[in-house]
C-alpha cells in the first residue's frame, strides 16, 4: 500500500518504521510503500523549540540529523543562556538544561552568561529578558527583576546580606545559587503624624498631645541595616520625648511655652536616632487637646480673668474722671465766674430738651423780673 505525506513550508516531519526514526522529512509531498501500516509521520513545526522527545533520541541516535537540523544548547550549573531567532531574544535557559532549535528557518544564536560570576545583568542582558518575556516565552531561569524610581535608593540583598545600592533605574539579578531580596528607600521627606495620645502634666492635668514631623533617610544602607522599620522607630523616639516633655510641665508652662517643648522633642529625638541614616528635619506639637470639663474649667478661669482686667480698667476711668471732676470743683470754688458759666452750659444743655417755655407775669413782676434774677452777677468790690 502507498502512503503519502504532505510535509508544509514551516514544518519537518520525522518518518518513523516501526517506532524508529528513519528519516527527516523536508518540505514537500512524499510517498512510500507501505504494506503493514509500519509507517508513520510526525510533522513538528521548525520554526522555534524542539520539544518532541524525539529530539533527545535525534541527538544521540543520529547525530548526523541532530547536527543539520538542531542547535543543541545544553547549560552547566551555575550557567545561563539566552537564545536568540533571528536577533529577537526568545528563551531564556536556566542550569542544567537542554533545550534543542531547529536551525532550519531561522538563525539560532545562543548567549551564554556565568550568573555565579555575574550575578547582575548588563544592559543588554535585561533587554533580551524583556523581549523574551514580551514575546510569550516566559523566562524558564529565576530572574528577580528590580525597579527603582525616582528620589529613591534600592538596595539588593543575597541571602539576606547587603551587596549593592541601586540608583532609579532599572535592573535584573539571576536568583541562581542565592536568593536575591530588594529593598526601596524613599530619600524625600516624608510626613510622620504622632496622634494623640494621654499625658498627665506636672500638676496632674490630663490631656492629649498630637504632633507633626518630616522624616529623612540621610544614609540608604545604615536604614535599613540599623531598623527593620525606620518609621515606626522614630514614631516610638517621639511618643516617649514628649511625654518626658509634658510629663515634667505644667499645663500652663505647656500652652503658654510650646516652642520650649518643641526643642526638647527634637533633641531627644535626635539623641535617640543617632547614627542609624535617618534625621527629623522638622517636629512641632499640632493640637493640645484637653477632657471636656477641664476646658470648660479653663475657660471660666479665662472668663474670670477677663472680667477682672475690665473691672480694673473701668475702675481707673472713674478715678481718673474723679479726679478731673475735683480739679474743676476747686476752680470754680476760687472763682465765681466760671461756677456762673458752668451754670449757664448746664442750663443750656436743659433747654435743649424743652421745647415750648411760658412765662406768666405776676404783680410787679415781668420777664425782666425773671431775667434778672437769672443771670445776677457779682458786682466787683
């Protein structure tokens, strides 16, 4: 019986007898003598990995179809390879394996890479990962991608030590023989709010304290090495500063000195952080909050306070206005004239209330009676 096989432009078909290999089928139409169905054709697309088992058996079967149709990339420990179609990175090869590509269609280059050596991929390393995962090929080798942007300090860990301080960019570490670790610092200030919290005052005064700080990393490795959380260590320096900073105050030494409370909170928090790369460049107390019937307390004394500075002064104008009523007594004592003007300006200041005046004449007596006995003035001796 004839068999025939149609091998296409993109494939090449593995003729099998009997379950052995006989032959590798270029593109085209083929045909056989078949009589007992002991033929077979595997077609296997040339254009990439060869992933049949067959490839194995091809490589130490028949080495002479192994070396016309295959590149063979086998990777020794400690080792990776990058492999390469046609220029565009595809796979990406981790220790000890083999991978087989047919070299048939396109041009098989393979880049081969010590990651114990050089554990730090070059740029043009890191740009072969990204075009091979962006091509489908998910990198089959650990890589540990790292990203640092911008105001930022990234540092690299192998098996928990520190090696290497990044700057914003972007870099790529094999994890082969280590386990690589990243870490990001942000070197900008950053806002730290310390909310409130009960403190007792010197004279045993309840009340609540929140303060505002800007924290720095100064120094990328000694943060990271010198605290697991720079953060928190420095919200924990705060909490106990200020109440040491409270705690030996009264109430009013706290509301009325806050810039003196603010200073000591600073140097204690300074003195805490020492040399671990990290620095407060700006703390200050926000709120003083105090229990509702204390600022009720407080507000009465502040009421009471008030209401005697008004007294005080009330009662200085009245002395004052006494005392320039008595000056005046005196001046017109010593002279008649003016206590007679000062008559008449108090009998003008009458009459501009009145409106209407009638005067009634009696016997022997008329308004030039009454006008006289208004305005009598002293003759001179």
């Amino acid at each position: 019986m004839r068999k025939s096989f149609v091998v296409a432009e993109n494939q090449r078909g593995l003729l099998i007898r009997d379950g052995r290999l006989i032959q590798v089928l270029e593109p085209g139409r083929h045909a056989f003598w078949d009589v007992n169905g002991r033929l077979s054709v595997e077609l296997c697309d040339a254009q990439g990995i060869f992933t049949s088992p067959w490839a194995e058996i091809m490589e130490k079967r028949h080495p002479k179809f192994a070396e016309r149709y295959l590149e063979t990339v086998r990777v020794g420990e400690g080792d990776v390879a990058i492999i390469s179609l046609d220029g565009r990175a595809s796979v990406i090869v981790r220790p000890g394996q083999t991978v087989y590509v047919w070299k048939v269609l396109k041009d098989v280059t393979v880049t081969r890479i010590n990651a114990l050596e050089n554990p730090r991929l070059t740029k043009a390393e890191l740009v072969a990962y990204e075009k091979a995962v962006a091509a489908g090929q998910r990198a089959s080798a650990p890589i540990m991608p790292v990203s640092v942007g911008e105001a930022e300090a990234g540092l690299v860990f192998f098996d928990g030590e520190l090696v290497e301080t990044l700057s914003p960019g972007r870099y790529g570490y094999w994890q082969i023989g280590r386990t690589v670790t990243t870490k990001a610092l942000d070197m900008r200030p950053l806002p730290l709010e310390v909310t409130a919290q009960e403190i007792l005052t010197k004279d045993k005064i309840s009340l609540r304290v929140t303060l505002t700080s800007f924290v720095q990393v100064t120094d990328a490795p000694k943060a990271a090495l010198s605290t697991p959380d720079y953060m928190n260590h420095v919200y924990k320096l705060v909490q106990f500063a200020v109440r040491e900073a409270v705690g030996g105050r009264t109430l009013d030494e706290v509301l009325n000195d806050r810039e003196t409370v603010d200073e000591q909170v600073v140097n204690h928090v300074r003195r805490g952080l020492g040399d671990i790369g990290v620095a407060v460049t700006e703390l200050g107390v926000k709120d003083v909050i105090l229990p509702g019937e204390m600022r009720e307390l407080i507000n009465r004394v502040v009421e009471a306070e008030k209401t005697a500075q008004a007294n005080l002064i009330r009662r200085r104008e009245e002395t004052a206005a006494t005392r320039s009523l008595l000056n005046t007594a005196r001046l017109m004592e010593d002279n008649p004239t003016l206590l007679r003007l000062k008559e008449l300006e108090a009998l003008e200041r009458v009459s501009d209330n009145i409106g209407r005046i009638d005067v009634h004449a009696s016997s022997g007596e008329g308004l030039n009676a009454v006008l006289d006995r208004l305005v009598t003035l002293k003759p001179r001796d």
